[in-house]
C-alpha cells in the first residue's frame, strides 16, 4: 500500500469515527433531552390535569352546589387551554378558555383565563340541582365572557389545590356576576 492510498483509508477513517461519534451523541443527547423535558413537566404545571371545582360563597366558603369537572392543560411556554364540564352552561353556550399561568414562588402558581359566552339562557334551565332541589341548575347567563383568576398550589407531582374567583361580564363588558371557588387538579398521565 502507497503513502496515497493509506492517507485516503485514514481520512476515510476519520470520516467515519466522526460520524460515529456525532450519530451516538445525537441519539444520545435527545433522550436525555427529552428524559429532562419530562422531568421538567413533571416538575411543574406542564401537562393536562383532571380539575374538579367547587362553586363556594365568598364570604363562608360554604359550596354553592355540586362540584362540576374541567380539563385544564398547561402548556409549556405559560399558556393554559381549558374545557368546562359544568351543567349551569346550555349546551354549546360557553367556548373553552384560554390564558396563561405562571410560577410565582416555590410550588405556588397563578392562572387567568377567559371563555366566551355565546348567547343568553334564562335562570332556571330544566332541572334542578341534586344537591339543593330548591336551587336551580343554573343561574342564567347573558351573552358576554367569563374570567377565572386561581393561585395555584402543586401539592405534590400530580395534584395540586387552587382558589380563586371568576367573574362574568355582558357583551358591552358590564360586570353582572362574580364569585368564589376551588378546585382539586390530578395530572392526566
């Protein structure tokens, strides 16, 4: 073998080795990316969460009816998407929410978002509560937006509590509602 042939195998080896090496350490450092990402999830808000919440008078914290379920997902980046499962709303009345969240110490996180409401229902929708048969369904809603402030605190990977209010405004962004509640998340794995 000449000095010509024997430096092209080596560069050919060379060639190779590096690519070896960049192959492995790009397998390599997307799993630990993607095992760090996931710790990270893990770790805070990120992810879709089970909520269920209570309705409660501000004043006495007593439940103002059934607790009613929710689909909360928080997304990287400090956006929140939501979808309601409450009985009060007429079918097709309220859209999803949407807003955004954010760490504020420790395990302790706040949340805003907003829904729209599309058209207005009377009180009294039929039926009545199971848990009052005296207290209506619903309330009644006009047309307009609804907004839902929470602080938020992860009790652990997969649960959290929050608290917090939520407000209701008229097309012409008249308040005509507000009130308290609470709500218990468990992550969606």
């Amino acid at each position: 073998m000449d000095w010509k042939t024997s430096r092209v195998l080596c560069g050919a080896r060379l060639i190779a080795m590096l690519w070896l090496i960049g192959a492995f350490v790009t397998t390599s450092g997307g799993k630990l990316l993607a095992q760090s990402n996931a710790a990270a999830s893990q770790a805070s808000l990120v992810g879709a969460w089970a909520v269920q919440v209570t309705l409660r008078d501000c004043e006495t914290e007593a439940p103002l009816g059934p607790s009613f379920n929710s689909l909360v997902t928080y997304h990287r980046g400090g956006t929140l998407s939501e979808s309601a499962g409450s009985l009060a709303f007429a079918i097709g009345q309220r859209s999803s929410g949407h807003g955004h969240w954010a760490r504020e110490r420790g395990h302790m996180y706040s949340h805003r978002m907003v829904a729209l409401i599309l058209f207005d229902t009377e009180p009294n929708l039929p039926g009545t509560s199971s848990f009052d048969p005296k207290r209506p369904v619903s309330p009644g809603f006009f047309a307009g937006w609804q907004t839902v402030t929470h602080t938020v605190s992860l009790t652990d990977v997969d649960h959290f509590t929050s608290t917090g209010t939520n407000a209701f405004y008229k097309s012409n962004g008249e308040l005509y509602r507000s009130g308290c509640s609470t709500a218990l998340g468990h992550r969606f794995n």
